[in-house]
C-alpha cells in the first residue's frame, strides 16, 4: 500500500476536447480524519461523461469543480481509520470521493457495502450511479411494455447495457446501437439484446430493418447523428429518455452554448404524441436506491443482468482514461483501479 | 330559412398554402333522416387549423377528407327532424356535422347543449374542442403551479385564449405572444393576462423583460421563430405543451415531410429536465368532457374566464377565412354562422 496520498486535481478548464494538460497529478500526505469523520482509501474510481461538465463553469444543474480542487468522481473503498462508530476499519463503502487515493469523509456521506453480493467495483456501475440511472429514466419516462421496441443508444457504455437488460427484462423488444463490430456481438451475444446495430455503418436503413414497425422508446445517451436518424422513427406515443448526449458535450458542455448544431423539427411530437424527457439521477434518484438496489440484485439472482467493466489501472491513467470515454473509447463502464 | 343545401366539398389537396379553388360550394336537396337518425340544420360551423392536415394526404393521426367529400368539422345546430326518441325538433345539439347546411347524424353521435348556459356557438370554442384541447393540455402536460411563469402562443386564439385563463385560475403568472397591438391590448386588457408580447416585434428582448426568471410552461400553438425564442429560456423542469405548430402547417402538412426547417438542440432537454409532450385531444379528452364542461361553467360564472369569436357569415366564405386563420388573420375564435 502506498502511503502517500495521490490526487488529480482540475489545472485548467478544457476547451473543447479536454487534454492531459487540463490536469495535474499531485502527491501530498494521507489526511487524518476530524470528528466524525472516516479515513477511506479508494479501490476503484468511476468516470462517467457528465464529468465533462464539471469541468466548464457554463450553467449547469451542479456547480462547477473548482480550479486546483480535486475532481469529483463515486469511488468505492475501504475505511482505513473512523471517528464516526456506524463505521469501523475493513468496512467496504461508497460514496464521491473523487480523484484520489485517500480522503477524509463525513461518514453521513459514506454507505457501506456488502462484497458478498456483487464485487467491490460494481457498485460504481450495475450497483451504482449508471444503474440508478438506467432504472429511473425506465421506471420514470420509458416505461417499456412487453412487446414494445426499444432502442438503447451507447449500448455496451455503462448506462445502455443497464437500461437494455431492464427492458427486456420487462418484456420489450430492445435494439442497440454502438460503435463497431466488436462491441455489437458483445451487446447480442453477452447482454442478449435482440439486436445491436453499429453506428458507423448505415444507421438508417439498419434501423428500418430492425424496428419496422418503429420505436417506442429510445434512450438516449449520444445525440448527433444516431439521435437524427431515431427520431423519424418513432411509433405514436413514442418516448424518448434523455439521459445525455455525449457527441456534443466538448462543444457544448452547457448543453445550450452557441454552436451545439440544431436538433429535430418538433412538428412529429405532436402528431405523433410524442414524450421527450431529460432527467437527473441525483435529482431524486438516491432516495430511492434500496428499491433499485433489491431489484437489481434480484435480476442478477435470475441471470437476466450482467454487465462488462473496462478496467484503467492507476490514478495518474484516469484523465487520459477520460479524455478516450468522450470518444467511446471504453468497451464497458469505465473504472480506475486506484491502486 | 333556405330550404335547399349547401355543403363545402374539398376538391383537390392544397399544395403548400391552400386557395379557394381546392373547395367545392355544391346546392342539393335537404337529405331525409333515415331509421334512428336525426336531421340537423347546421348553425354554426367551427374552423381550426388541425383541418389543414385533414386536407393532405400525408400520414397523420386521423384519416384525410376524401375528394369531393363534404370538409370535416364541429358544428352546433338545431334539430328539425328525428326519427331517434332521445331528439326533438328544435333541440340544440352538437356534433361533427360538416362544412355544410344541413345533415343527417346518428343521434348517438349528436351531444344535446344547454342554450341557457352560454350562447349556442360558445360550444364551438370555449365549451368545445379548442377549450377542452385547453384544459386537457394543462391538466396532463403543462400543471402550472401557483406563482409558475407560463407563456402561451397565438394567445388570441381559440385554444390560447382559453388556456392562459385556466392558468390565471391555477395562480400562475401568464404571459401571451401575439401577432399585433390590437391582439395584444385584447389578451392583457380583456382576457387579463398578466403582460402580452407582439411576436412581430423583437420577441427574445420581450421574453426577458417578461419573464426575467425564465419559463416553466410553454404552450405551444405555432413553432418556427415562436418557438425559437422562447425554448433557450425555460427553467430547470420547464414543461412544453405541444398542442401545434401552425406556422408549417403549409410546409408540412404531415408534421415531418421534407422542408420542415431544423428544430432546437436538444441538449437542454437534459440539463434542465425538460418535458416535451404533444397530445391530440381526441385520444382521450372527450371521456373526460363533462368534468371539462363542468369546470369551465364555473370559471365563467366565476367571472374568471371570458372569449371572443370572429363569425364570419355564410357557409360559401368559409374558405377563405380558413386561409385567413392559417395566417392569424383571425381575432378570437374563428366560427362561420351558417345561415
């Protein structure tokens, strides 16, 4: 174990594509917990597109990281030393702890977790803020019904292998859509969506022949050309679940900056009575996380969910690890093994 | 009272902007009620724009008017013959008779109106399909909270109108966009909206004077620069009604045929947790038309709910006004008197 404390700290906001220079790498000492406060070590960090926000101070629904502070990030760890009694040494927990080796935590900040039930890092994926996502934006506006169409954008990323798996689970009919061959047979072959469709080819006509009586819900992770070619596409009364649209978060992390390219005519919403919904997980999503937590865990029980991690080891490996998830780069959810 | 029929056929299917010449003014015998129907002498006849979409064949959510068929459309009139018990001559009903002067219905699809309530036409607006589009909308999609920002298009319009005054009722702030000073000083003086904006002049700076905290409800009527103007400014968990978008109901009639111009990024969509939705009043609001009714009564004994018709009179101007109304060119709700 090292035990010197290491932390990648936001240098300067990215312009455009973020650049291994935007960070800085930082040695310090191991902090000592403060009354009530708990001693974690990180195991694994999770790096997730919405990061890309915190790093631009355009508005946004969070503030802002700071320059020269640690960037946020859900990491899941072990309590090294502990001033509050609900935690004790040993003791698996997660929590955001950000971009560092050790810190200091409020224990009300931490929720321990059980290592028997999933491995220690699934619960920044399946477990964790992506899964919660995938199930509220399902439970909350898709709300797919048996034999219904579902299309799942980024479908081998950490939120769409979720979000595939509850649908079908649920009884729809669900269609992926990712980048290249390799991950298309992953998402059929190992998540066992219906289909999967490679964006790179012609999305249109693949689109046509997988739904041809059209889509009844899409999730949307991407925007850009997959949202372009979906949206015609929708069945009457059609949903569409925006979680994110990762093509445009370095042209517009603010999601309305100048220069973030014009979206679809809305004329079919109303004829067709379409539903299109943004949500926030960390709106009201947490409160809600043992619910989501027994259903996932009963869904893995049956064999109806598995997922695929891609694992960067090392701390000083995470922004550029970062700079490659923009790009669709990873091939699963994304970790750090912190080391 | 003219003893003989007159009845609007369309005859061809407008190309972009319609012209008289696409209808049909055809005299004929007064028909006979056949076994369980009811003769109807047409006095009113409502005009509204979603029968543009009726013109083209175009996919859309309801079949087209055929050629040399009778132009679908709501109507109130009085009963001159029955052969059902549940009718009497000279009973005031309601019902999609027709651009024509008289018909023959089933009584079943006939609703019998109270004349002491409201003045017959009334039933064609304000206790008809635009006013329940009205309610409906806010009731499923828009729920303006008390002290919320709601902005409504073509606010002097049959559905506009009707729709910022249910909101005034909810405690909501509401402000209109409208085409002219005289519509203008009608929707804040008359209709007591609390501030309208002229789309005619610089509609973003009006916005922002308006509503310096942003929109949380946007009823949406129009689409193309309205609808420009006003999406960059809702706030975080803003709701979009898409009731329609009458400025490219000539360019596209089908709602997304080629040549519909490009809409808004959707990115705000997620970062602000939008919602857009569009609905058709005919899915499910007439279940739900005798709550309507009864709530719209006691806004307008209230004192809290007042309208305006533009009669046009005779059956033979019906066209030209409806090319009027698809260039705002009514003032209030748009009715023929049939004589």
């Amino acid at each position: 174990m090292s035990e010197y404390n290491l932390q990648v700290l936001l240098k300067r906001r990215p312009v455009g594509e973020p650049v291994e220079g935007d960070f800085e790498i930082v040695e310090g000492p191991v902090p000592l917990p403060g009354h009530g406060q708990v001693l974690v070590r990180n195991r694994f960090l999770s790096l997730d597109p919405y990061m890309r926000g915190r790093m631009s101070d355009a508005k946004s629904y969070a503030k802002p990281v700071e320059l020269g502070a640690v960037m946020e990030g859900a990491t899941v760890g072990e309590v090294i030393a502990s001033n509050d009694p609900a935690f004790a040494p040993g003791d698996a927990v997660m929590g955001g702890q950000g971009w560092q080796r050790f810190c200091t935590m409020d224990g009300a900040k931490l929720r321990k977790v059980d290592v028997n039930e999933v491995p220690l890092s699934a619960n920044l994926g399946v477990l964790g803020m992506p899964g919660l996502t995938a199930w509220v934006g399902l439970e909350d506006i898709g709300e797919p019904k048996p034999g219904e169409t579902v299309v799942i954008s980024a479908a081998s990323g950490a939120v769409g292998q979720v979000a595939g798996q509850i649908a079908r689970a649920r009884g729809a009919r669900v269609i992926g859509i990712a980048g290249g061959a390799a991950k298309c047979a992953f998402v059929k072959d190992e998540l066992g969506f219906d289909d999967c469709l490679d964006h790179r080819g012609d999305l249109e006509a693949q689109l046509d022949a997988a739904c041809p009586n059209g889509i009844d819900v899409y999730w949307e992770n991407v925007g850009g050309h997959v949202q372009a070619a979906v949206f015609p596409r929708f069945r009457d009364f059609g949903r569409m679940v925006m979680c994110g649209m990762i093509a445009q978060y370095n042209i517009a992390p603010g999601a309305d900056a100048a220069g973030a390219p014009p979206g679809p005519n809305l004329g079919p919403v109303v004829r067709k009575r379409l539903r299109i919904q943004g949500f926030i997980v960390s709106d009201h999503g947490w409160q809600r996380y043992p619910q989501f937590r027994a259903v996932m865990l009963g869904l893995i029980r049956g064999g109806q969910l598995t997922w695929r991690e891609d694992v960067v080891t090392g701390l000083a490996a995470a922004p550029r690890a970062f700079i490659g998830l923009l790009k669709g780069e990873n091939f699963g959810k994304l970790v750090i093994k912190v080391e």
